[in-house]
C-alpha cells in the first residue's frame, strides 16, 4: 500500500477526527495528549510511529487566499485533528485490529473516545504514501512547522492518472521550490480499500456512505523555520493543471509524535490476551 523514496515502504493509515462540542480546541488537544494517546499506548500493540495533528483554522485559505472551513472538502463541519499510524505492512495493521476488537482494550479505547470526541463524524482511510526526505521514517527534530494541503485533483482525471502525474510532474519541481524544507510526504487516501469507512467504528470491510470523504490528495511539509511558511504557502498555491484549486486548501498544524520504532508485540499483553 505505501511506496516512498528511500525508506522501507510500510502500511499508513490515517483517520479525522471530531470533538464533542461542548469541549473547545484546547481541551480536545489536552485530552487526547494527556490522556487518550496513553491510554491507548499502554492497550494497544505498538505500529511502527503514531501522530496526531490538529489544525489551526485560522491559518487555513485556498490557493487565492479564501479562507476555507473545510465544509467544501469533507462534507463535514472542520474536523479538529488528523492521526497518522504507520505499522510494517497491512498484516501488522491488521493484526493490530484483530488483537483490539477481541479484547478488553476495544471497551477501554470506546469509553474514553466518549469523553472528548464525536463518535457520530469518523473518518478512517488506508493511503499510499510517497515522500523525499533526508531522515528515513522519522522527521528530524529539526522541523519548527508542518503545513498540510488537502487537494482535489482537476475534472478529467482518473484517480490511477491524477497519482502518477503528480509524482512525475508536480512533486518534483515542489520539492525544489520549497524553501527550510525538512520532509515532504504526499498522501493519497485509497478509499475502496477494505479498512477505510466514515462513521463509527466497527471493525473493517465497512464502506463510505453519501458524505464520502472528497480528497485525493493530502500533502504534508515540515520545515525548519515558522516564518518560511508564507512562501511555503506561495509555491503550493502557484498555478497546477492537475489540482482543482477551489476544492483545496493548506493551513498549519500543531503536530504530536510518539515514535516506537519497529512493530512490537503488545504492550499491555496480560489486558489484550485475556
């Protein structure tokens, strides 16, 4: 599923997520750090890295400088964060899966999903991932900022067609352009894969419903200095035949990492296995 220059391809998924509404970002943010990614560090099998990105909004425009809520995009009200997971191959995922929905853990995880997040609005896809960068699998801590695009690719094209040329011809010379670069990843969700559904959560081979998740493209920068971001800004927004600029925008987000390295067996066995 993931093929990315110069590293080990692995299997990512990614998934958006909604907070309940009478929580505000803050407490949302705080929650999940402080409480959620522990919890679910200490229950679940480890992948290979696990992020989580919120965004902040107001920073958030299309390429003609409009400030976009993500209504156009999603379907959905602006979701309030993006986690990334990475394990070895779809076996590990998998077994990953399997492992949470026939233990104790899946309860635990469900219960404290309650506390902050809208179980109501979930996204959860399956992406290839391609990516350039100079660190193997981790972002270097150089990185002060990472900006993310979600773009739409232009009318005419095939999902098949949109990828292939964009790897040939417009991620080159963005590579280039883009000034304090650190890494760059470029992300396409593969929404007919059996993992990927919208909604709750109830195991795999659930499928996208009428609000179907409307990007084909999220690409992810980090760079090296907070105030490159704006000509950041100016080489994603410059003119590209295969994006559909009305339907994308970028904005900048607060990124959380908790790396673990190689695919583990669980952490808290005893809990999984009972």
């Amino acid at each position: 599923m993931n093929s990315a220059q110069g590293r080990k391809p692995m299997f990512k998924v990614v998934f958006f997520l909604w907070r309940r509404p009478d929580l505000s970002r803050q407490d949302y943010l705080r929650y999940y750090e402080d409480k959620h990614s522990v919890l679910g560090s200490n229950v679940v099998p480890r992948g290979t890295d696990y992020r989580r990105s919120y965004p902040i909004w107001d920073s958030a425009a299309d390429a003609s400088g409009n400030i976009n809520n993500g209504k156009a995009v999603f379907g959905f009200a602006p979701f309030d964060s993006m986690t990334e997971m990475w394990y070895e191959d779809r076996a590990a995922c998998e077994t990953v899966m399997s492992l949470v929905r026939q233990s104790p853990a899946r309860d635990l995880l469900e219960e404290d999903e309650k506390r902050f997040i809208d179980r109501e609005q979930y996204v959860y896809s399956a992406v290839d991932e391609f990516g350039v960068e100079n660190s193997g699998s981790e972002i270097p801590t150089s990185a002060a900022i990472k900006i993310i695009r979600y773009a739409c690719r232009a009318p005419g094209l095939s999902n098949a067609d949109f990828r292939s040329r964009y790897e040939r011809e417009s991620a080159p010379p963005k590579y280039e352009l883009l000034p304090g670069l650190v890494a760059y990843r470029r992300n396409y969700p593969v929404f007919d894969d059996p993992l990927s559904f919208i909604g709750i959560y109830s195991g795999p081979s659930q499928t996208y419903g009428k609000n179907e998740f409307a990007v084909d493209l999220i690409e992810e920068i980090w760079a090296d200095n907070r105030g490159k971001a704006e000509r950041i800004f100016e080489v994603l927004d410059g003119p590209d035949r295969l994006i559909d600029e009305k339907k994308s925008f970028r904005m900048i987000f607060e990124e959380h990492r908790s790396s673990y390295g190689r695919f583990m067996a669980p952490v808290a066995s005893g809990l999984l296995n009972d």
